[in-house]
C-alpha cells in the first residue's frame, strides 16, 4: 500500500476554508484514503449516498 503525503492542494483547501470563515469542509473518499483524511482532522460519517463508478465511498467532515 501506498502511503499519501500531504499535498499542496490538501493544505491550501483547509487553509483558504479557514480564512474564508468557513465552519468545515465536506468531501468524500475511498476506504484506503480515510486514514490519510483522518490525520487532518477529518471524521468518517460512514458511507456516503454518492454514487459514481460502482464503487462505496466514505463521507468525511473537518470542523474548523
């Protein structure tokens, strides 16, 4: 298994939520990447009602 580092884009996205005075941020993954997701603060909602490829995808949510 490949382990993700942090990209540019991840952090840019907290950081503009932030100073846009956002209360979070929503997105949706794949099972392999909620750990990744998690170690930004990101909690697993459970499965999302998303469908798209046929594949179960993960609701996470950051509260700022």
């Amino acid at each position: 298994m490949q382990i993700r580092t942090a990209t540019k884009d991840d952090l840019a996205a907290i950081a503009d939520a932030k100073s846009h005075g956002r209360s979070g941020l929503v997105l949706t993954c794949k099972d392999k990447l909620i750990t990744y997701y998690s170690k930004f603060g990101f909690v697993n909602e459970g499965i999302s009602e998303s469908v798209h490829g046929n594949v179960t995808w993960y609701q996470m949510r950051l509260t700022l």
